[in-house]
C-alpha cells in the first residue's frame, strides 16, 4: 500500500510541475508576442558628425536632411518578417532586418523587443539613405563617343516606389527612356513596372509589365505565387562584329503566366505553372517571319540549403551585405496543351565559404520549344588584401536555334570594359574578368575613395556550315577611380575609368554602378515556363 500511495504522489508532482511548465512556457509565449510596431527613422546624413577642415560644412547636411523625405512606417512594415500578434525569435529579427538593407533606401536596419505596460513593442530603426541617384556615363572606345543621361529616384514620398528618365545617345540612334515600379504595395506584395524606350529612327523596344506576387517573408511560410502579363514590341537591330547594325526586326510579344509552389518544409517544395505567350518575329528584307504561339503547363521541385553571413566593403562602400551560402536545385518541365513535352529546365546553385575565400556557382540547362540553351559562370571574392580584395567571374553561354535577340554579345562595360557592346556576336559566347577592388579610409562629405585594377577577356563562336568557329580572343587592362557615398541608395558608385585593349586601342569612361556581382540570392524558384 505505501508502495502505490508513494508512485500516487510521485505521479501527482509529476503532473504539477508538467502543469506549471506548460502555464510557464504559454506566459513567456504570450509575452513575447508583438501588441504595437514602433518605427524610427533616421536620416541619411548624420548633422552632428564630425567636420574635417576649417569650415562647418554641416549646414549640408542639414539641408540635404530637410529635402529629403522619410521612408513611411507603413512601407518599413511591409518589408518586416512579422506582423502585430506574431511571436518573435532571433531567425525572424535577423529575417526582418535583412529584407529592409535588401532595399534600394534603407542603409541599416535593426529590430528591438521593448516591454512596456501598454505591452510588448517591437522597435524598428532605420537609417534611410539618399535615394536620388544620378547615372551619367560617358565613354570614348573605338574612336566613338557615346554618352548618356539617367536619373532615378527610388523611395518617392517615402513610398518605397520606383521613377526613372533617361536619355542614351549612341552611334547609331537616340533613345529616351522612362520607367516606373511600385513593390509591395497590394497583399501579396504586388508591382508594377514600366519601360519604354523610343529612338529616333523607330529603333527601339517598348516593354511593359505588370507582376503579382507572394516570395517568403519566414521560414514558416509554406506558399509562394507569382502572376503577370507581358506586352513588349517595337523596332529591334541586329549587330555583327565591331558593333557593326545590320538587319532589323519586327517583335510582337505578349505573354500571361501563372503559378504557384508549395513547400513542404522550408527546404523542399514542390509546384506548378502555366503560360500563354505569343513571340512573332519579322525579319526586315526577308519573306518569313518566326512565330511562337504556345500554352504550356510545367510542374516543378526544388531544395534549398540556405543561411546567411553578413560582411563590409564587398560591393558598396562601407555597406553591410548579407550573403547567403548553401545551395539550391531547381528543376521543371512541362507539356503543352496536346500533352507533348515542349520545356524543360534544370538549375543548381552553390555558394560557400572556403577559408575566408567566397565563391558562388551557378549552372543551368533550358529548353522552350524550339530555343535550346545552356550556361555556367562562377563568382569569387577574397578575403581583404592590403586594403582590398579580388574580385573575379567565368561565365559560358550557349544558345541554340534561338531568336535574333537570344544571340550574345561580347563587349560593353559589363563584359569587356574596353569595348563597344557589340564587339563579337554569336551563339556562344565565354568570358572572364579578374580586378583587385580596394578600398580607403578616406572619407569627404559621406563620400568614399577607392579604386580597381583589372583585366578582361572573352570570345564567341557563330555557326557556320553547321559547325562552330571561334573567333578571335578580346581582352583589356586597366584601372578605375571609384567614389561611393556611404549615404546614397545602393550600386551608386561612379567610375572613372581608362583602359588598353590587347590590340593596343584606348578607352575612357565616366559611368555610374557596378560591373559584377560576387555575390546573389538563393530563393525557391517557381515552376514558370
């Protein structure tokens, strides 16, 4: 009896410190979640900074300060990984922050838990940054001089939206170009972009778009979607080598698309799309055109590996960049509407650190109807030698059967810096670039110096009597002045450049963003073909 009255006890301490832990673990949940969001913004100049000089030149600032306009709390929240009522943990704080400095406006972000009696608030401080950016650029390459003039703002009224007007002017046309985008701004963060480009010989491409679309704001979200149309046409030229025009075309594009995937965990997921497009081509001079006409419906799968480490001074100046590491597979195909396979896709993506060495790795096949194309490029960037790093990319692409605007072109300040855009066009094309970026501590008025030295090189292939020939190897050296303010919205960054082909030819430029990337995003890609 005092063997079953002892195991009684026992099992009723049991329950009650059972019962006391659940009563425990709720009040602590409970607290910890969100009642109030209390945004504070700070602006993109600090007023009471430190001066260099004789003169207090932070009048400026202050100036700057009042036209600038603050970003809304409302646009902060919609970028937040949280809503009111939501319990919070480090991994959505840290999800929360990242999505604010992934913006165009907000140069630092932070997320704090205060208690108060009205409850528990969730602060979110920010500094916004400049977000009028100037892209003027300049160039004189082959004995041609090509200029143009850019303007964008990219926080208007503090609504997160998207202007832009410029105007470029090239040997052969002029072009005015405009373009607006509103993110986030319908549930489901929907946006709406703009583009239309017009030159005065009726060369030029007029594009619009309008998007409607779900990423993952956590880790717990479990569906993403994306939905759009497509209305594209106008004059487009083609190029032989030497930036030489040729033909021109006649494009008619419009295309719908919709599509959705699950994820069954925050890794894997699974989905499906469809989407009808119409692509018409008429070649000027020659009795044909190429049509696509099409409704296919693709279904898909992918894992993704993901988590993030946060560094300085990799692509902007004096900018914190959160980067992701791991990898993702992303495969889909589909069928049309006769259940015959007419898409395919296949892409695998890396990112890691080797020692403190970081590398991105990108590899993908695609297959729509009729065009057919391949590509790898590989990404790198060092750890920080004598005030910089070197910064390198390989990249190979292939296409098969494509349309005149699927060719690629070797040349132009994103490839070989040295060259006109159209230096080489073909079918294939291979290229690299290697430069050591570095950095100084020297500051003025937010603005940062440093510079670049580097080398480029790249080929591409034609096909001729059904085989494939090489051409010749392009490349260049060269350096750069860059200056970047610390203050102003991200990728504005203005270069002054001089560089020397291998053929002994001499290039200047004047141009405003970045040239490559060492670093991108890995995301669950949706089914879409």
């Amino acid at each position: 009896m005092r063997t079953v009255a002892s195991r009684l006890r026992n099992s009723r301490r049991l329950i009650r410190r059972i019962f006391t832990f659940f009563c425990l673990f709720s009040a602590i949940a409970l607290a910890s979640r969100v009642d109030y969001i209390e945004c504070r913004v700070l602006p993109p100049f600090e007023e009471d900074g430190e001066y260099w000089g004789p003169y207090d030149y932070r009048w400026a600032y202050r100036v700057a300060n009042i036209l600038h306009i603050d970003t809304k709390p409302f646009t902060l929240k919609r970028f937040l990984a949280f809503e009111i009522g939501d319990s919070l943990d480090a991994d959505i704080i840290s999800e929360s922050e990242r999505r604010l400095r992934e913006t165009d406006f907000i140069g630092e972000a932070k997320v704090e838990i205060e208690e108060r009696d009205s409850g528990t608030v969730a602060i979110v401080t920010v500094r916004d940054l400049w977000t009028t950016k100037l892209a003027p650029s300049f160039s004189y390459k082959g004995k041609v001089i090509e200029w143009r003039v850019d303007a964008e703002e990219v926080n208007l009224l503090g609504l997160g939206a998207r202007v832009r007007a410029g105007f470029d002017h090239t040997e052969n046309y002029d072009s005015w170009i405009f373009g607006a985008g509103i993110p986030r701004i319908l549930p489901g963060h929907g946006s709406i972009d703009f583009f239309h480009s017009g030159a005065t010989d009726e060369i030029g491409p007029t594009m619009t778009t309008v998007t409607l679309h779900k990423g993952r704001w956590r880790d717990s979200d479990d569906f993403i979607y994306s939905a759009g149309a497509y209305w594209g046409g106008g004059i487009h030229q083609t190029w032989r080598d030497g930036n030489i025009p040729d033909a021109t075309y006649r494009a008619d594009d419009n295309s719908q698309y919709l599509g959705g995937k699950f994820l069954l965990s925050p890794k894997f997921g699974i989905g499906a799309g469809m989407r009808n497009a119409r692509f018409e081509r008429n070649l000027a001079g020659e009795d044909r055109s190429t049509t696509m006409d099409f409704t296919l419906f693709a279904v898909g799968a992918s894992f993704l590996q993901r988590e993030y480490f946060t560094d300085i001074d990799v692509d902007a100046f004096g900018r914190t960049e959160d980067i992701p590491k791991g990898f993702g597979i992303n495969l889909r195909g589909g069928v049309n509407s006769d259940f015959a396979p007419r898409f395919v896709q296949a892409n695998i993506s890396h990112a890691a650190l080797v020692g403190e060495t970081f590398y991105y790795a990108n590899t993908y096949y695609r297959k729509l109807e009729e065009i057919e194309s391949i590509g790898a490029s590989l990404h790198f960037s060092t750890k920080k030698i004598l005030s910089g790093r070197f910064c390198g990319r390989l990249a190979y692409l292939s296409v098969f059967q494509g349309l005149p605007e699927n060719f690629y072109r070797v040349g132009g300040q994103s490839v070989l810096r040295s060259y006109r855009a159209n230096a080489q066009v073909g079918e294939r094309t291979a290229y690299g670039n290697l430069e050591w970026r570095f950095f100084t501590s020297l500051e003025l008025f937010t603005v940062r110096f440093g510079g670049a030295v580097f080398v480029d090189a790249g080929t591409a292939w034609d096909a001729r009597d059904g085989a494939l020939s090489p051409k010749r190897t392009l490349g260049n050296v060269g350096a750069e002045l860059r200056l970047g303010s610390t203050s102003s919205t991200t990728g504005q960054i203005t270069r002054l450049g001089v560089a020397r082909t291998f053929d002994g030819l001499w290039e200047f430029s004047l141009s405003s963003g970045q040239h490559f990337g060492t670093y991108f995003r890995l995301e669950h890609d949706i089914p879409l073909p």
